[in-house]
C-alpha cells in the first residue's frame, strides 16, 4: 500500500477511535470546525487533522450522529467478579452419547439455575 494511503487510513482509523469516547478531550479539537474558512482562504498553510480526514470520513458517510459513543468503566478489571463457566456437557463425547442424555444433562443443569 503506498504510504499516503496508509498514512490517511491511519488518520481516519484514529479519529474514529476518538470520536467514539465522549470523555477524550482530542475530540473537540479533531471535530471543531472553527478554522475551516481560515484554511480554505490560506490553502498553503498546514491544515488540522480535522481538517485533513473530514473528507475522507464523509467518503465512507461518517456522521458524529450515528457514532456510538463507549465510555471506560470506572470499576477497575482486577475488580470484577470472574465468571464460571460450567463446562459438564462437553465431558461427553457427542459421537458415542444419545441426544437423551444431552437432554436430560442440560435439564439437570437449568434445575439448578432457577434464579438465573
């Protein structure tokens, strides 16, 4: 890929990464159109980011209305409660057991879930 290419591509991919998190203070910056007639008057100036991916973002029909917005959680991951995972019916062999034993495993295991 030439190197204009991919440098754009990279741009485009980082301000979508920014536009995406309502709580990084890049984003006003990257999407604040407040300079665009400066630049359009002086075309020999360096241009924002801005300024220089919006075309490429309204190519591929980027609004800032149809981005979801995420947010980092403010609980910590070595926080959070691990989940089990009960694995019982893979111990059995699905070439050599019956459905009905599937069956009556899976309901074994809903018995003991009633407050799920």
């Amino acid at each position: 890929m030439p190197l204009d290419l991919r440098r754009r591509m990279l741009l485009s991919e980082y301000c979508l990464r920014v536009s995406s998190n309502a709580y990084n203070l890049l984003r006003s910056c990257i999407f604040s159109s407040r300079f665009t007639k400066f630049f359009d008057k002086n075309p020999t100036h360096v241009r924002p980011l801005g300024l220089r991916v919006s075309s490429d973002l309204s190519d591929i029909g980027f609004t800032q209305k149809n981005n979801l917005v995420t947010s980092v959680s403010s609980t910590p991951p070595w926080h959070l409660v691990t989940p089990t995972v009960d694995l019982s019916l893979s111990t059995l062999s699905k070439s050599v057991t019956s459905p009905e034993i599937y069956h009556s495993k899976f309901f074994e295991i809903c018995e003991g879930l009633q407050d799920y």
